[in-house]
C-alpha cells in the first residue's frame, strides 16, 4: 500500500511537470514601437499571478527564468501592457504601444531688468571661481538734489572676452522725487525695475558714502577683468549726469600658482562592470549507427553502436537540462550498401532510418522537441560512395578497379555481380567498406545562450568596430594597450554613449598625457542628483578635468561627493582649496610644499608672513614671482621689482600673466621693467 502511494505521488508530480514544461532562461529587449527607443524601467511580471520578474535596464534588455509553456507580461510607464505567451523561446522581444496623451505645456516668463553704474579704486578678487568686488563711493551733495534719482552700477568687464557682467545697482531716490513717482498717473511700481534695488539714503544733506560688495561667478579665472563703476543722474524728464570709473585692474589670484599633481583612476568597481551578455549561437554534433547486412533492426553491440547512442543521449539530455539552450533541428540519414537489389536496398534504408528515429524519440522530451526542426531522408549508397573511401585511403589500384567495373557495367544486380568477383571484394569491401555504407547518422543542431568567447569578440570587432555590445567592448579592450587601447575605448563611446566604464578608462588615459577629457566625461556632469551613484573613478576623473578647466567650483562639488581615501585624498584638498575653502586643508596644503604655503598664505592676508616665508623659497620663475607679488603686498618696492625681474627673464611667458595680475600690474608701470623686457 505504501509502495502504491508512493508511486501514485511520483506519478502526479511527473504529470504536473510535464503539464507546466521545464523551466528556461528567456532574454529579450523590450522598445517603445514607432520610436524603437529602448523602454528602460519596463517590468516584466509572470501574468498568471502578477509577481514581478524582472526590469528591462537602460538598454531596454531583461532576462527571466521562467516556465517554457507560460505567459509573461510587460508594463512600461505610458504605454499599454502587453502580454505573450513563451512557447519554449529562448529570446522574445516585445515592442510597447504607447498610449495617448495630453501634455501640458508650461510657458516660462522671465522678467528683465535695467542695469547703470558708478565707484573707487579697490580690488578684484578671485576666490575659486567667484569673483569679488568690493568698494565704496562718495556722494557729494552739490551734486544731488531732492528732484533726482542716482544710480550706481557696479560691473566686471571680461577684457579678454570683451564681455561686461552687471552687478547688483543701488538707486537713491530723492525726497520729492519719490513722492512725485508715487503720485504720478497710473504709476506702478512693479513695473519700474529698479525699485527692488533702491535703498534709503538722504541726498540733501552732507556728503555720504555708499558701499558696494557684490559677487560674480566666472568661468576662466585666468581671464583678464576689470572692475568699473557707472553712474547715472536724472530728475524726472532728462539725464543730468553720467561717468563711468574703472576701480580694478586685474585679479588678485595668488592661487593660480598652486604647485600639485593628481593621479587619475581607471574603472576599478566591479559593480559597475558590463555584465556577461548571452547570444544565441548555434552548435552541432552527429552520430554514426551501424547495421549488419540485411538487417533494419539496430544491434547495440555492432561496432561502437552502444558508445554512439549513448553520446546522442548525453547530448539531448544536456540540451534538455540547460535552460540557457533549446533543440533547433534533428536530422536522421539513413543508407544501405549497394550490394544487391536496389529496392531491397532503398526498402532496408527507409526501415534503419525509422528503427533509429523510433530510438531517439525515446529519448526527447516532447517539450524539448515542440520547437526543433524534425527530418528525414533515407538513400542508398552508390559504387561511387565505395571509389571515394577507398582513395580517401589510398587504395587508388583497388579504387581503379572499382571504377572500370562501374564504367562497364549498368546500376542494379550485374554490376553487383561484377564487384563480387573481384578478388579483394570479400577481404577489403564486403568485411570493411560495405559495412561502413550501412549506417544511420544523426545531425543535431541545438540553439544556446552564452556569452562570446574573447576570440569571438575580436572578430567581430575586426568586421565592425563599433558593433559590439558593452560588454564585448570591455571584454576587447582590457587586455590592450597604448593606441589600441584609446582607439577601441573611442569605438565603444561612439557606439555607447553612456558607457561610463568605458569613458572612465578613456579619461584616465588622456588625463594622463596631461590632456582634458571634459567632453568625454560631458554626459555625467549633467545631473548633480546622480553624481552619488557614478563609480568613485569616474567622479574623481570628472574632478581633476574640472581642476584642470579651472572650473573650481564644480570639482569641489563633484569632489566632495567621493570618499576620502588614499586614492582619493589629494583630489579632494585640491579642489577645497581651489575653490576657496582652506580651513579644512590649509595645514595639509602648506605642508606639501614651501611654495604652497606661501600662496595660501598670500590667499589668506597673511602678508608678512607670506614674505616672511618666501625667503626660503627657491628660484624658480615661479617661485621668483611670488616672492615679488609678497615683497609688493607689503610696498617693498625694490625687492618686488627685483624679484619681478629675474622672473620674467627666467620665465618671459610671465609677463602674460603679471599683465592681468593685480598684485603685480602696477610694477609693470615701472619704466625700468619695461625696459629690460623690451
């Protein structure tokens, strides 16, 4: 009774697998139809019970391991579900109908302003990539009345760029004159825009003063600015007065001289590697069965029968347990010998070739088989088969003779005859090569997931070499060096955009050769919410490209987003410092080198100490002209001028600089100077 539950039990669950099939891996790519744009985010639910699967990622691509006989169901935001049925496929794409929508449109209106101006001499100021301006202007009374409004306009003019950046006014408005505005007809005073900017300031009395201090963000801190002041004086119907003064030459900046050296990393996280990616390739394998004369029967212990049939099994069990493959074709030859009657023959054919199908059915699960092709063909051997082995082996005397008897003699019993009487027919033909006629082979050709061999991906990339895949670009790659290695990193971005290991690896190179990858790693500075999940690599390169574009405000943004390691560590005092924040790194700064500390400390005010410290430095061109901007801080005249000197003749290019430094501008004017640079 036991023993009948038992069986009873195995019975159903044998039942119940067969019912639901065997389980497969399914891989696909799921697109958005008309556009054919990849549906990245698209989930992929078993649709009998709605359990999620999987999500297609930024290439559209899922892969699911799932029943052969079910049905799955795809979603994607904005577009209506689709449900297919598997049917066995090892690889199912899907294309999502989007569905119809209203979009709002949103029309954004930006108010303008008006801009004027007017100051006194001070300076600019560079901190990282923000420039400060800093001044006062003295207002005389004679000049003002209660009827008028003074505009005072402070402003940065780019002289490299010829470019002018408006900073923010103060207008100063007169008793009367505020009081007529405000009773004048349909006055309103949103729509005078200069209001935002009026301060309370008494005009008719003694003479004041007015102080600006405004900032303004600039993208090349090398460039050559001057600070102006625009003024403007009018009563209700005319402008009374206008100036314009230049307050500012060139750019206190003493950190453009900060001496470091970063190292860039290559992709180094596993996480973010392209995973392996399974490409349906196909793969063959034959069997060879032999029969003995007259007989359609198979007799396993003939030849190595038992061996082969057993390998064919191997083969169809393996294709039948691994879920990534799936039967494609299975093709059954059948031939007899061509001793004797050729209708007995065709007739012993037909009946090896379903023996041996009938085999093999056994062994195939009917699942395995609902989508492989399925033929047969039986035939029987010719004489010509028999020329052919025998001078594959040499035996050209005995092939020779073979030949003379096909030639003399017409198909069918005679020339059967004819060969029996040879005299090497019952020694060599009958016991060795006729046998070797009467056969059955087995073609199989199965279909199976698996990722490309490195020999593989090279080929490919030999006949397209921007054809592969992320992974295969990885994969192609890695091992390579010097100019192949940038050339396949630049095929895998033109083919991948996005590719941020690739970009990652690309940018160290050229960072490396002291040359600027921002265009290459441009795609990831766009969205600051993201910067937290690019691999480390990725954003201390972006870091250093930005230190290196003098766009110091962004490195340190980036920078402060990596954690602090070794690696890491040097990128990220850098571009605090850079960009203006010392208190953090000023001890770290100033103890990598002499030079160093002389520059922060010159950032910082710290003038006499900054002289005092450049005593010990060197004499370099650079570390020359920093010991002429610390001898200038403190009016030592002579000694800037010296220093000056001997740095320029070191280093002529800077003078370049000198020219739009203002902590050194005004030596330039010095007659002498001029002269020996002359």
């Amino acid at each position: 009774m036991i023993r009948r539950i038992l069986l009873t039990t195995v019975m159903a669950v044998l039942v119940m697998a067969s019912a639901y099939g065997r389980t497969i891996n399914i891989h696909g790519k799921v697109t958005i139809k008309g556009s054919g744009e990849p549906a990245s985010g698209a989930a992929v639910f078993d649709s009998s019970n709605n359990r999620l699967l999987s999500v297609a990622d930024d290439d559209g691509r899922y892969h699911v391991t799932f029943e052969s006989e079910g049905q799955l169901m795809f979603s994607h935001m904005a577009c209506e579900d689709k449900i297919v049925d598997v049917n066995g496929r090892l690889e199912i794409d899907v294309e999502l109908i989007p569905e119809t929508k209203t979009l709002t449109e949103v029309v954004v209106t930006a108010k303008g302003r008006k801009a004027n101006i007017d100051p006194e001499p001070t300076d600019l100021i560079l901190q990282g990539n923000t420039m400060h301006l800093k001044t006062k202007v003295k207002v005389p009374s004679r000049m003002l009345g209660s009827d008028v409004r003074l505009i005072i306009q402070p402003a940065v003019y780019n002289v490299t760029q010829r470019h002018l950046s408006y900073l923010t006014p103060v207008v100063v408005d007169g008793k009367h004159y505020a009081i007529t505005q405000e009773r004048m007809y349909d006055w309103d005073a949103s729509r005078d825009s200069l209001m935002p900017y009026r301060v309370n300031y008494k005009l008719d009395k003694n003479d004041g003063v007015i102080y600006l201090n405004d900032s303004l963000h600039v993208d090349n801190p090398n460039d050559d600015y001057m600070g102006v002041v625009l003024s403007s004086l009018e009563n209700y119907n005319r402008i009374k007065y206008t100036g314009s003064f230049e307050i500012a030459r060139g750019t206190v900046n003493p950190m453009r001289f900060l001496s470091y050296s970063l190292s860039p990393m290559g992709m180094n996280e596993d996480k973010f590697l392209p995973t392996p990616e399974m490409e349906l390739r196909d793969a063959s394998g034959e069997v060879n069965l032999l029969f003995p004369v007259g007989k359609s029967k198979l007799n396993l212990s003939l030849g190595n029968n038992a061996a082969e049939l057993n390998a064919m099994i191997a083969e169809l069990r393996k294709i039948e347990h691994d879920p990534n493959a799936m039967l494609k074709s299975f093709t059954i030859y059948g031939s007899a010998s061509p001793e004797g009657r050729y209708e007995l023959n065709q007739s012993l054919a037909d009946a090896r070739m379903k023996s041996a199908m009938d085999e093999v059915m056994k062994n195939i699960d009917p699942s395995l088989r609902q989508n492989a092709e399925i033929s047969s063909r039986a035939k029987v051997a010719s004489w010509d088969d028999v020329v052919t082995m025998l001078r594959a082996d040499g035996l050209n005397d005995e092939a020779d003779q073979v030949q003379r008897v096909i030639d003399r003699t017409s198909a069918g019993d005679g020339r059967s005859w004819a060969m029996s009487r040879l005299p090497f027919y019952k020694t060599l033909l009958a016991n060795d090569y006729l046998p070797r006629l009467r056969r059955v082979n087995y073609s199989i050709v199965s279909s199976g997931y698996r990722p490309l061999t490195d020999d593989e991906i090279a080929a490919l990339y030999r006949i397209n070499p921007t054809g592969l895949s992320k992974y295969q670009f990885y994969r192609y790659y890695s091992p390579l060096k010097g100019t192949e290695r940038e050339q396949a990193l630049r095929h895998a971005l033109a083919a991948h955009p996005n590719f941020v290991v690739a970009a990652t690896d690309l940018s160290e190179i050229m960072l490396d050769r002291n040359e600027n990858p921002a265009e290459i790693l441009e795609p990831y500075f766009a969205d600051p919410k993201k910067w937290n999940s690019l691999p480390v690599s990725t954003r201390l390169n972006m870091g250093i490209a930005c230190l290196d574009n003098m766009h110091y405000s962004l490195a340190d943004s980036i920078l402060s987003t990596v954690p602090d390691t070794p690696e890491t560590h040097k990128a990220i005092i850098y571009a605090a410092a850079q960009n203006g924040r010392y208190n953090d790194v000023i001890q770290e700064i100033n103890e990598d080198s002499p030079l160093n500390e002389v520059i922060l400390l010159l950032t910082i005010k710290e003038n006499n100490r900054a002289w005092e410290r450049a005593q010990y430095l060197g004499n370099s061109a650079v570390e020359e002209y920093i010991k002429a901007v610390s001898a200038n801080r403190l009016d030592k005249l002579i000694e800037a001028l010296g220093h000056l000197e001997k740095a320029l003749t070191l280093d002529p290019s800077l003078l370049e600089v000198a020219k739009i430094d203002g902590d050194i501008v005004d030596l330039l004017d010095e007659q002498d100077l001029n002269e020996t640079n002359e």
